[in-house]
C-alpha cells in the first residue's frame, strides 16, 4: 500500500513540477472544442445539438495523447524495471499510474467540461449528465488507455500505433457518454446510460491491470 | 542462504545466448561475470532478477525455485542496470525516498542520509537530479542499494562513468555488503579489486546447423 | 536440448500442411465453382431486388468470415500466452490479413449493394459500423506485428491485443447496436430483405463452404511462408555467429 501511495505521489509531482503537462492537455481539450464552431458555423441551434458529442470527442483525444505519460518516461530511464522488480505486484502499480494519468488528466477535464458547455450552447439540463458520465467515462478512459500505453511502450513512434489500437476500444465509451447526456435533454431516464458507463468502468478495472502488467513484463524482458 | 541456477538457458528474441549455465551464490559471496559482448552478462543478470524469463533451467533460493512467488524473489534483490532510473525534476534526497518507499522500506531521514553520505552525495541531497553529472547520477543509484537494504545485489556494469575515486568507493562498498552476509553478483569489464570473489565466465552460444 | 524441440515443432506442422494443402484447395475450387454457378445461374432473382440480390452470396459469407477468423486469431493468441507455441503465434499473425480482407469485401459488397437498395453507398447501420470497427481492429493488430522488431516480442504484444479485442468487440457490437436504434431504426428493418428460400439457401451454404475453404487454403500458404521466413532468421543468425 505504501509503495502504491508513493508512485501515485511521485507522478503527481512529477506532473506538476514539470509544468505544462496538464496545461498542455487542458489546452488542447480547449483548442479541440473551438475548432469545432470555426468548422461547422455559429448557429446556437446546430452546436448545442452536437455539444455534448464535441465535448467527449475531444475529450478523448486529450487523454489519448497524454497516454505516453503514463509509463513512457519511467521506461525510457529505467525506472519502471526497478518499479517492477519492487515487492508491489505489476497490476497493482499498473492501476497506481492509471488512477494518476486521470487525476492529471480525466480531472482536469472533467473541470473544465461545463466551461465549454457553456461555449457550446448546451440545453442547461444536459449539465448534470455531462458531468456524471465524465465521472464515470474518463477513469475509464485512462484504463484501457493505459493498455495502449503498456503495448506500445518499447515502440519507436509508438504514438501513431497507440491511437490506432485505443480509440476503437473507447467507442462504448464514447456512444454511451453521449447518450446519457442526449437522454437528459430530452427528457428521458438517464441511470441506464451510467450503469452501462458504470459497468464499462468496472470491466475496464479488471481488464486493464492483467492485459497492462503482461504488456509491460514483455516491454521490459 | 545459496542462491543458484542449474541449466539456464536464454534466448534473446529468436537468438540463443547461452544454454546449460550453472552458477551459485552463497552468503558473503561475490561472483564476477565475465566474458565477451554478447556472451549474455546482462542477460545472466536480467533472468536472475526475473525480468527476464529464463527459457529453460531452474532459479533456487536455498533449495526453492524463484519463480514460485516472483514478488517475494524481487523482496530480496537489488538490482542496478544501464540506465540510473533518476527523474531529473526531483531532487537527489526524493529520487532515493522515492525508491526506499516502493521497495516497501519505512524511510526514515536516517537511512536516505547514511546511504547519500556513504556514496560522498551529501553537499548534493538537495540538488534536483537534472545538474548532476553522468558519474554523480550513477553514484544516486549505487546510494539506492544502501538506502534499501537487499540480500542480493545484480549490479550490470557498476562502474560506468565511474572514475577511480568512486570506483575504489563502490568496490568498498560491495565488500562490506559481503563482509555483513550479502552476495553480489557483479557483471564489470574493471577490476574492481575484490579479493576472494569467484569469478564466472560466460562462453557465447554456438547454434549447430 | 527442450529450445530445439520447441524450434522443431513447426517442421512436424509443415509436413502436415504439406500433406492436406493439395486436398484442401482441390475441395474450395470446386466449392467456389459449384457455389458460384448456383448463385449466379441457378438462384432466382429477388421480386424486389432483382439480380442485385446475388450480391448475398459473397456478401453474406464474407461477413461471417470477418467475425469467425477474428476468433480463431483470438484462440490462437491465448494458446500463444498459455503455451508459448510459435505455431499459434505464426497461425494468428497469418489470419489477421485474411480476416482484414474478409471484413474489407464484407464492407465493399455491402456498399454495392445498399446503393441499389438504400439509394446510398453507405448508412451509420449498426452491422456497417460495427464491421468498420472490426476492420480497424484488425489493422490495429497488423500495425503491432510490424512497430516491433524482435517477433517473438511482436507476438505476444499482439497476442495480448487480440484477446483485449476479443473481450471488447461484443461490447462494442452492442454498444453500436443500442446507438444506432436510437437513432435511426427505420434502416435496419430493410436489411432482414429476401425470405430464405432452399434455392438461396443451399448456394449460400456452399458459398460459405467456400470461403471457409480459401481461408484455409490461405492460411496454410501464410503459416508455411512465416515458418520458412522464421528457419531463413534462425539460420542467418547461425551464420552470422561463425
């Protein structure tokens, strides 16, 4: 527990001393978003229509490239085989690094979120939605992201390869974002849509940390 | 305490690198691996801290295979490689707590300075690892094993960007290591000066076609 | 020593596949030839769809195709993890291209066939995009062949990425499903089309017969050549020792 604790502050810190690197994203998030009234025109009408789909869009973009954060560094300076070859089981680490590339990333968009809402002419009842099933979506996100990272570690130019491998498997992800937030405008229930981004989050916990440590032992043989 | 290996064999990618190695280890021993480029030293070191997997052979630690519980294996071992694992924005003093706590060791201030001051890095405790040199940085490292103390140590090239000063140090160091019980295994083009230890030379593989 | 018997194995595989290849591409020529005269000569044309409904009997085949060869490429990766067998990872890494190409000819029949029928080359249908989605797995799985350099490392890095697939793509069929009836229900109801008549039913049947035989036609081709290809490295490395 205290070896989990330990990586977990470590990235934290590292992510913040080396500044830029959630601004980076953020910016990006941000940039990502605007594009889209510049390319589709400034009807109020047409963009809160596609709001909600822009914002998870792009929001899925920023994390996938902060991916290589995740154990892209640690593995260019040796230190994930001396993390490895700790007493902490792989897996465990694996979601260590997982739960702080979302805290550093999924978080910080997940803030800024309703900001661009707010840009996008959201139907003020989509809010709570939004926010709910990017409480749910981005976590898991960042754990079968973590996945392609793991994959594509110990990969020259892995960063083309990564995108190629993970944004397929974050297509649930993203249908079932959208719709929540679709189904509180409209009117309609919204738990069936976070149960299944629930459920995709738990399916992801399991997942992740044995497909990762695999990844990871065989980037390190 | 014996650790040994019967019959190790390693193959890297399709390319075997060596087959039917014996080694052993016991308390207070060092073994110095020699041989030539490619004669699988790092290799030898890499299966024995179970990053890599032998492909075929058995590891035992006093008797049981290695491979029964990995994480109690990795408890007891040390390992230094080629590169020196330093994340440049954070100081020396947190680079060393950072891995005397995932090696699940209580830091106190004690033990982090003990192993900084041993290593002749004290004047640089708070200095981030990014205006180190290339011998500095690789003396943090060696101050990671006094700081988490470990049964075994691999170390793969020790001295590297070493000069004679710190050599003459880390030589001291790994004979007190032994002198307390510890075994090493050392893979070193140097000599190190190590009277008594056991040296082990690795013959590259020959495929019969 | 136990390495060269693992290295060995293959050989024992490819005198089997010596043995059955002739046999099997014997039996798919003369399944594709059968299947195809009844589809294009002996099957009646659709009342609605006239000929254009012929398309089924490349169509329909290529997409089971698409879906069954990504999961012997699945089986095959988790004998791969279990065993380490470099047959399985040879036999996975053959089907990706072959699966890829199904899925392809799956997509581009579709598309000749909904512009007749839909008035358009391609509609956000569930089956279309979960397809599409199939492709750009396999493609996923191909890349991760090709970024590494050692293959044994490629093969279990895309052995992980098959099985990871495997366990998403139902998801993903059915997250696709449930998006897509949202929106636009109508479209699908066109697709459950012609009634399945025994004339329709047997040359589809042989079609499928048919193509199970070229795939593994194909795949024998492709395991011998990756084989032999791994002999050429091993025998090189050899040389190059001495």
């Amino acid at each position: 527990m205290r070896a989990l604790l330990a990586l977990l502050v470590r990235d934290l810190r590292l992510a913040i001393r080396q500044g830029g690197t959630v601004g980076m994203t953020l910016g990006f998030f941000v940039i990502t978003v605007t594009l889209f009234p510049l390319g589709v025109g400034p009807e109020l009408e047409l963009l809160s229509r596609i709001a909600a789909g822009v914002i998870w869009v792009a929001a899925m973009l920023a994390s996938l490239i902060s991916l290589d954060r995740i154990f892209q560094a640690d593995y260019e300076d040796g230190s994930l085989e001396l993390i490895a070859l700790g007493p902490t089981p792989l897996e465990l680490v694996v979601l260590a690094k997982a739960l702080a590339h979302w805290l550093t990333t999924g978080l910080p968009l997940l803030v800024t979120a309703p900001l661009l809402a707010v840009l996008l002419n959201l139907p003020v009842n989509g809010f709570v939605a939004l926010i709910a099933a990017m409480l749910l979506g981005t976590p898991a996100l960042s754990l079968i992201g973590a996945i392609g990272a793991a994959l594509t570690v110990g990969v020259r130019r892995g960063g083309v390869l990564l995108s190629l491998l993970v944004l397929p498997l974050y297509i649930p992800i993203l249908i079932f974002g959208v719709a929540a937030v679709e189904a509180a405008i409209g009117g309609f229930v919204v738990a069936p849509h976070l149960a299944v981004l629930g459920g995709l989050l738990i399916g992801a916990t399991v997942l992740t940390p044995w497909a990762s440590a695999a990844a990871l032992r065989l980037a390190l043989e | 305490m014996i650790f040994e290996g019967e019959e190790l064999v390693c193959v890297r990618g399709e390319r075997p690198v060596f087959a039917g190695l014996d080694f052993r280890v016991g308390d207070g021993e060092i073994l110095l691996l020699e041989g030539r480029n490619g004669a699988g030293k790092s290799s030898l070191l890499r299966i024995c801290s179970g990053l890599l997997k032998a492909a075929g052979g058995r590891l035992l630690w006093d008797g049981r295979p290695a491979d029964e519980d990995w994480d109690e294996h990795h408890g007891r071992l040390q390992y230094v490689g080629h590169q020196d694992a330093l994340k440049p924005v954070l100081t020396v003093a947190e680079n060393l707590r950072f891995w005397a706590r995932v090696n699940g060791v209580r830091v106190s201030a004690g033990g982090v300075d003990k192993a900084l001051e041993r290593m002749d890095l004290r004047d640089l405790a708070t200095v981030p690892a990014r205006f180190l040199s290339a011998g500095q940085r690789r003396r943090v490292n060696l101050a990671r094993l006094l700081a988490t103390p470990a049964r075994l140590w691999l170390l793969d090239e020790p001295t590297t960007s070493l000069d004679t000063v710190a050599s003459a140090m880390l030589a001291e160091v790994v004979r007190d290591h032994a002198a307390h019980g510890g075994m090493a295994m050392i893979a070193t083009h140097l000599d190190l000066g190590l009277a008594g230890a056991r040296r082990l030379a690795l013959e590259p593989y020959r495929l019969a076609v | 020593m136990s390495v060269m018997h693992r290295f060995a194995n293959p050989t024992r595989f490819l005198r089997i596949v010596e043995l059955l290849f002739p046999w099997v591409a014997g039996v798919t020529a003369l399944l594709t030839v059968v299947g195809l005269y009844l589809g294009l000569f002996v099957a009646p044309p659709d009342y609605q769809q006239g000929d254009t409904v012929r398309i089924m009997f490349v169509h329909v085949p290529a997409a089971w195709m698409a879906l069954f060869v990504y999961a012997v490429m699945a089986v095959c990766s988790a004998m791969s993890l279990i065993w380490r067998h470099p047959v399985a990872d040879l036999t996975a890494k053959s089907c990706a291209p072959i699966g890829a190409c199904f899925t392809f000819i799956a997509l581009a029949t579709g598309s000749l066939w909904g512009e007749p029928m839909w008035g358009t080359w391609w509609v956000w249908d569930a089956r279309l995009t979960s397809m599409l989605i199939l492709f750009f797995l396999y493609l996923g799985y191909m890349a991760i062949w090709e970024a590494y350099d050692d293959p044994t490392r490629a093969a279990r890095a895309a052995a992980i990425l098959a099985l990871v697939g495997s366990v998403n793509l139902p998801i993903i069929k059915f997250s696709v499903d449930w998006w897509n009836t949202l929106h636009q229900p109508a479209s699908v109801a066109t697709m459950s089309g012609p009634k399945i008549h025994s004339s329709i039913l047997i040359p589809l049947l042989v079609m499928a017969l048919a193509f199970k035989g070229y795939f593994l036609t194909v795949l024998m081709m492709r395991v011998r050549s990756e084989i032999i290809g791994m002999k050429v490295r091993r025998l090189r490395l050899a040389v190059a020792r001495d």
